[in-house]
C-alpha cells in the first residue's frame, strides 16, 4: 500500500476520530502483538470523545445531570457529529449545545432542558465577559437630580439575560419538575463570579430599556405604564440593585460630558 | 504593574547571567563555574527554577500569596475577553515568570495557519510578557475542526519540512521564537522513516526553534513502542533543549497513557536525573491536570524536581577534575 500523503493521512485520521472506519489508516499504523492498529486508534477516538465531554460536562454540569451519564454521553456524542469544534480554544465547543438541545431533544430528557443549557451558556459568556469598572452609588448621587432623567446608564457586557416559560433559576437549584412559571432571569458577574437571579416584570423592563439605550427617564416612563402610582419609587430601587450588583459601568450625561467605567 | 513586572523579569534574566552564565541560574550547592560547562543550551530559556501548572483550583491559595519558582498556564485558556482567569494571571504575574503553554496550535496540521489564534496569542504574549511560549510537536485540526488532541506526525521527511515551514512562519508573525514539546503516543506510522527523536531535532534545527523536553511522554512512549528511553536522550541536540516537563501517568496494561492525574512515577524521576545529566539543570514544570491535588502536593514535587537535579549538579561537580583541582 503507497503512504498516504500527510493531508490525507490527516483527514483518514479525522475521520476515525469520529467514528467512521478506516481500513486504508489502519494499514498505516502499525500492529503489535499486544495492541493492533484498530486499537491504538481506538485509544485517541476514546480520548477524543471524552475530552470534549468533559468539557462540556464542565459547561453544562446541571444539563448533564438531568439527562444522567449515559444520556449525556449520548447527546454529546451526536451534537459533535453536527458541530464539531471550531475554534482552537475548547471553551466555545458549547456555543451551540442549547439550540442542539432545543432542536433535538434526547429521549427522556425534561422539557425544560434545553432552556436549562442556555442558562448554563449565559453563564460561561459572563464568566470571561469584558472587564469593567462598576459605577457605585456615590457616583450617582453626585449627580444633580436635574440631570437624571437624561442620563443613559451604559451595562457592563458581563450580563445577559435568560427569558424562559419555566423557572429555571429554582430548576438550577433544585432540578425536579416544576410547573410552567414564564421566567426572566438576569445572569452576570462581580468580582469575578457569576450569579443569577429572577426579576419581577418591573426590573425586566427596566432592563430591557437599559440595555437598548434609553436614558433613566425614559425608563422610569416605561414603569409607569406598568406600574402608574409607583413608577419613581420603583425605578429607583432597581437602580439601586443594579448598582449594588454592579451592572452599570458607564454614565452618558450628553454628547460632551461622561464617565466612564473601562479600565 | 506592566512595568514593574517587566523590570523584575529582566532583573530575574540578568541576575541569573550574571551568576551562572547564559545557562541560567546557579543551583544551591554547586559551585557556578561547574553548572554551565555541560553543553551549550537553548539560550531562550534562563534557568527560573521548578515551576507548576496554574489551574483554577489553585488560584485562591495563589491569591493568598502561595508561590512556585514560576507558573505555566494554557494559552488558551487566557485568551479571553476579561473575568477572574485574567485577572489572578495578571496578579501572579506581576512578582512572578509565567510562561504560556499553548494546545491548539496544530503546527503539524495540513490546515492553512490560523492567524486569528496567532494574533490573539500574540495580544496574550504582549499583555503577560511571559518567559517564553511553547506548544505541542503534533496535530491537533482538520478541515478548520479542532480535535483538542494532541496527535501524533509521522516521522518523515515531509513533515518535517511541513512543520518546520510553519514554525517559522510563527516565530516570525509572534517576534519571538518557540518551543515545541514531544508529545507522548499511542501509535507508529508504517511509513515514518526515522526515530521520534530524530525528528523531534530534525524539525528544531531546520525551523530554528526549542524544544521542551517532556521526560514523562519520553518513558511512556519508550514503554508503548519499545525503545530505549536513553537513545532518546542521547539523540537529541542540547542547545535546543531549554526546559523540561515531568508528569505522572496510568498503566492500562497494554500501553501507558500520559494521564496528568498522579504523582511522577520513580521510574520518571531516574530518567529526569539522566536528562539532568545530559543536558544541565534545565527550567523544569511539573504538570498535573486531573484529579488535582491541594497546591501543597505539586509543590512538593517541583521541591522533589529541584532536589534531584542539585544532586545530580553536586555528583557532576564531584565528578568534575576542575572541581578536584579547586579543592585540591
């Protein structure tokens, strides 16, 4: 048999990596008494395949104990068939695993799950996010009541938000199988770690608002039509949180005047 | 900081010239004239003494202040946009060398090069001012896909010359040059037509580039392919030898497996006292990946590594007939 090439060697050698046979890399490989080709390559397929669902496992460790060991591995095993790696850093093999999981649900699986993975990826993306310097209180406070309403709080990008018809945040917690409770949950990181927690439909407008860019005003007028007695009231203690939380890391007080949160 | 870290690195360089010559720093005990005069060695590398892997675990005790002689940490896992990682890297790194140990470069890949991960590493590079930058001699990419394994060439002329190209069209995209390590192998080409030692000095001298010698991945692929580990050291080139890894592994009965998960087996630290015989003390890292243990216990064996090798460094010394003639 001639050698194969080092491009087609390569590509023989990809393909046995992901479950194909293929006797012509088989007759590349030598055989030894105690180990024949199929099995020195067997041990790299192996290898291959568990690295990346631990990697996964990792990623999505509340995902996987819902589907168990096995339904995991399976998964897996057919998400890497449809999306194998991309990038040369293992840490974005997951960025399609919540949309796999939505578009082919394992048998057996909870008919949160796939929701359940999106939360988990919503907290990888947070995780290594873009660093900023949080806003604080006191920063506000230094600014003339006059201008708030057309200040434009600028977020941190190390918050995203999860929108579900089940709750995922006790779901995360707890597992088990709770009734349909339509969720939006804010996930995002301080001081290095990455919390989540549920908002009312009040703090979910609001958010909505900040995130798309309008000024404090404007978003104190969405609340309004929500909520009319209490609007200021209430915009104003989810401000608070925000701050506390450290989601605000800029201010916009108007074309010429600003701070700014980046390092 | 940059600066500071910056300054301490070179003093850290020029300190250790001053005292043991370009090999690197002095070993306790052993008296500097004696340590350089083994062979010439990869001058890339200065002697910044026994290192461990950086691993999440491990950064609340690094946090605390808990230092080895110098950390390595994956490439990959730091080119990222921001959070926690970047930040405990930036803080060790500012009273302490790191060096940046890549996974995914697929040097040996038939892919074209991917210049997105060469421009990202070399943002890494240029933020964390590491000792010096290493990858793997092997493929890990097809088709643009990425295995996550390190994969083993065939020993030929062809990939030589393939590899060899590509080192240089890294070194020359990063300014800087790299180290290749020899990976531990499950497997033989029919068709390779040389020793992996061979090889692995082959594709250093023609791409100009170091080597990092793994001693572990030597014993467990002398045992799964049965050659003797020593021919392995004794074929290879000590000026391209500028630091060495040690790490345990597992015994699946027909083959070793370079599994990161255990101590550094006995048989491992002889041959790692041979390799300090043939090539000087040597900036060493002990890896360990899997089922970690408290920081404490890696610790402990870089402080293992670093009494073997000034044991071998006295017995050399001893051994020397400028050392008689000193103390005579």
């Amino acid at each position: 048999m001639p050698e194969p090439a080092l491009r087609e060697l390569q590509a023989l050698f990809w393909r046995r990596l992901n479950g194909m046979t293929e006797p012509a890399l088989e007759a590349a490989i030598v055989s030894t008494p105690s180990l024949g080709a199929a099995d020195r390559l067997d041990i790299y397929a192996r290898m291959y395949f568990w690295r990346l669902r631990d990697a996964l496992a990792e990623d999505f460790e509340k995902t996987a104990a819902a589907l168990g060991e096995d339904g995991f591995a399976d998964a897996v095993r057919a998400y890497l068939t449809d999306h194998p790696s991309g990038n040369p850093s293992v840490r974005h093999l997951g960025s399609h695993f919540a949309d796999f999981l939505a578009a082919c649900p394992p048998a057996a699986a909870p008919p949160w799950l796939a929701e359940l993975a999106r939360l988990e990826w919503a907290r990888v993306e947070v995780f290594d996010a873009p660093d900023a310097v949080p806003i604080r209180a006191d920063d506000m406070r230094a600014i003339p009541a006059a201008d708030w309403p057309g200040l434009r709080l600028r977020p941190t990008a190390a918050l995203e938000v999860v929108e579900s018809a089940w709750p995922l945040h006790t779901i995360w917690r707890d597992g088990g199988d709770p009734p349909l409770a339509p969720t939006a949950l804010r996930v995002w990181r301080e001081a290095g770690a990455v919390y989540h927690c549920a908002m009312d439909p009040l703090e979910r407008e609001a958010l909505a608002g900040l995130r798309s860019g309008a000024s404090f005003g404007d978003i104190c007028d969405a609340l309004a039509h929500l909520e009319p007695d209490a609007a200021a009231a209430e915009a104003g203690s989810i401000l608070a949180r925000w701050l506390a939380d450290g989601l605000i890391v800029g201010i916009n007080q108007g074309p010429d005047r600003g701070a700014d949160g980046e390092p | 900081m940059r600066a500071e870290a910056r300054q301490d690195h070179q003093l850290t360089r020029e300190r250790a010239r001053a005292i043991a010559g370009p090999r690197g720093r002095r070993v306790a005990g052993a008296p500097a004239s004696l340590v350089p005069n083994w062979f010439s060695v990869f001058p890339d590398c200065p002697h910044i003494g026994h290192g461990i892997g950086l691993r999440p675990k491990y950064y609340p005790a690094v946090l605390e202040g808990r230092r080895a002689d110098w950390f390595e940490v994956i490439s990959e896992n730091f080119m990222i946009r921001g959070g926690r990682p970047l930040a405990v890297l930036e803080r060790v790194r500012a009273d302490t060398p790191v060096v940046l140990h890549g996974v995914s470069l697929s040097i040996g890949s038939t892919d074209p090069l991917e210049l997105t991960y060469l421009d990202d590493l070399a943002r890494l590079i240029a933020r964390i001012e590491p000792a010096w930058v290493s990858d793997h001699l092997c493929w890990g990419s097809h088709g643009r896909r990425y295995a996550h394994d390190l994969l083993p060439l065939p020993y030929t002329e062809e990939a030589i010359d393939h590899v060899a190209g590509r080192v240089r069209e890294v070194q020359d995209r990063l300014g800087r040059r790299i180290l290749l390590e020899n990976v531990s192998s499950y497997l033989t080409y029919r068709h390779s037509t040389m020793p992996e030692w061979a090889f692995v000095a082959a594709v250093a001298e023609q791409a100009d580039c170091g080597i990092l010698l793994d001693v572990n991945n030597v014993f467990v692929s002398a045992t799964n392919h049965g050659f003797r580990a020593e021919d392995y050291l004794a074929g290879l080139p000590g000026h391209r030898v500028g630091q060495i890894h040690l790490a345990g592994h597992s015994d699946h009965g027909t083959y070793l497996l370079d599994s990161h998960d255990a101590p550094v087996r006995s048989e491992v630290w002889d041959l790692y006292r041979q390799t300090v015989r043939r090539f000087g003390a040597l900036p060493t890292l002990v890896e360990w990946d899997d089922r970690l243990p408290p920081i404490d216990d890696v610790l402990a064996e870089a402080a293992r590594a670093r009494a073997a090798e000034a044991e071998v460094v006295a017995e050399a010394a001893r051994e020397s007939p400028h050392a008689r003639a000193r103390s005579a």
